[in-house]
C-alpha cells in the first residue's frame, strides 16, 4: 500500500511540473509575440519625445521644470513650434515661461501657448491679490514728458476748486497730494519694461485697491490729475501736502479791524430857572 502511494505521489508531481514547465512556455511565448507586436507597432508609427504637460497649468502660471515631462509623440501629428531636448521648455539659466492659455495635463507644450523668457501674461499676472487697474488720463505735462515706464512708481496730486461757503476753506485753485507711491502696470497698451523709448502717453495704467480706485475716480471726474516720478530706490513716504493760491504766494490772511464804540451816556435835563442843567444818569437798556 505505501508502495503505491508512493508511485502516486511521484506521478502528481511529475504531472505538475510538466504543467508548471508548459505554463512557463506558454507565458513566454506570448511575452514574445507582444513584444514583436511593440516592436512593429513601434516601427509602423515613429514617434519622438517632445514635452507635455504633468498637470494641468492656468493662465498666467509660470511653468517650471517639474510640471513637464518627455513622452513620445506620434511624428506625423506633432504640433507646431513643440519643445524637445533640442530646445528645451526653458534654457539653463533662463527664466521660467509663463502660461498665455490654460494647458491641461499630458499636453503638449508649444510656443503659441507660451510667452518669452521671463515675460508676463499680461496686466492680469501683475496684479496682487486686493488690486485692481485703473487707467488715469495724462498728457505731455502731466505724464513726466514722457519718461514714465510700466514699474515706475508714482505720487498722485489732483488740482482743482473746492465750493465751500466755509471762511477757512481754501481760496482760488488747490493742489493736493491723494496718493503715493503708486505702481504703474502699462503706459497706453504697452506693459513691456525693456522698451527704452521715450512716448508721450495719453493714458497710464496703475495698481490700486478698490478704496484707492474710488479716490482716483473722483479725483479724475472733479479735478486734474498729475504724476510725480519717484526714484527706483527710494522708500519714503510723502507727507500731507496741500497748497492753495494764499499759500503760494504766501499771502496772509486778513485780519478786520473792530471799530471802537464809544460808550453810551444817558442823561436828563433839569430847568432851574432860566437855565438847563443835564445830568448824567445810569443807562436802563
């Protein structure tokens, strides 16, 4: 009985390597046939690595190296103007792209989507969070002759008349200091910084807060408006200024002189005989 137990036992295991050993060919010989499968494929459909997106990118967005990867691209539909590692996304020591459309994941990036080395999106991308643009009309005078450039900062000065019945109030024509130190974002339609060219604007676009805005828009409607240049480095913070057309030609304010009044004398008359005596008696009213 143990004789043939043992014959048994030998016989299942030999029938299980057998199945082991045709199960191994059998997966190999498949892994073979994909493979050669890929390999035609792959000879069919030539492809080349270009860069796609790994996630998806907002307008305005700089794009970096860890949000995009090398995948293979079919060749007969590669976009136009694509990045390889001939030319890269980004140079070595260039600055970062930014997003001039939203590019979703696994897209592939090309140059009609992108701006230029370090440039911008636009007005959109220079604008802080609580900001808003608020364009200010300007001329030859009021625009620093031209010299204005998006970056720059500005102080504000509005100049008109204030209607007030107040004797205090300031006479004739005021100029008054309302904002400083505010950014410039765009001169007419232009927000590049590299342009070295003088322009005469006719408009200029700043950076305010929505409070600010409704300050500038006021001013504008009632008055003129004026920008001083400030320095690039300077950090000072202008005081209240406010010069009106006493204050300029430093004119004193005149003073009413008070007439006197005598004081007031009350008397009575008295006859005494032939003669009319007056004397005086304290006033009743």
């Amino acid at each position: 009985m143990r004789i043939v137990f043992g014959l048994v036992l030998i016989a299942g295991l030999a029938l299980a390597g057998f199945a082991v050993y045709m199960a191994q060919n059998y997966i190999g010989a498949y892994q073979t046939a994909l493979e050669q499968e890929r390999n035609k494929a792959t000879d069919s459909v030539p492809v080349q690595q270009i860069y796609v997106a790994k996630r998806a990118i907002d307008y305005g967005e700089p794009v970096t190296a860890e949000d995009m990867a090398l995948m293979p691209w079919p060749k007969q539909s590669l976009p136009e103007q694509f990045y390889d590692e001939a030319t890269p996304v980004n140079a070595e020591g260039a600055k970062p792209r930014v997003a001039l459309r939203p590019i979703e994941k696994n897209e592939a990036f090309m140059a009609v989507k992108l701006s230029d080395p370090g440039a911008d999106a636009g007005l959109t991308s220079r604008l802080e969070r609580g900001q808003r643009a608020f364009a200010i009309k300007v001329d030859v005078a009021s625009g620093v002759s031209g010299f204005l450039r998006p970056s720059d900062r500005v102080d504000v000065y509005w100049t008109g008349r204030v209607r007030s019945n107040d004797a205090n109030a300031p006479v004739g024509d005021v100029t008054k200091l309302i904002e400083t130190g505010v950014k410039l974002i765009a001169i007419d339609q232009t927000s590049q910084t590299q342009t070295a060219a003088t322009t005469i604007a006719r408009t200029v676009t700043v950076a305010a807060s929505p409070q600010q805005v409704a300050a500038l828009a006021q001013a504008q409607s009632t008055g003129r408006l004026s920008l001083s240049l400030m320095g690039r480095n300077d950090d000072t913070v202008a005081e209240v200024i406010e010069v009106d057309q006493r204050s300029l030609l430093g004119l004193e304010e005149r003073q009413v002189m008070e007439t006197p009044t005598a004081a007031e004398v009350c008397s009575i008359r008295t006859r005494k005989g032939g003669e009319v005596v007056e004397m005086p008696i304290p006033c009743t009213n």
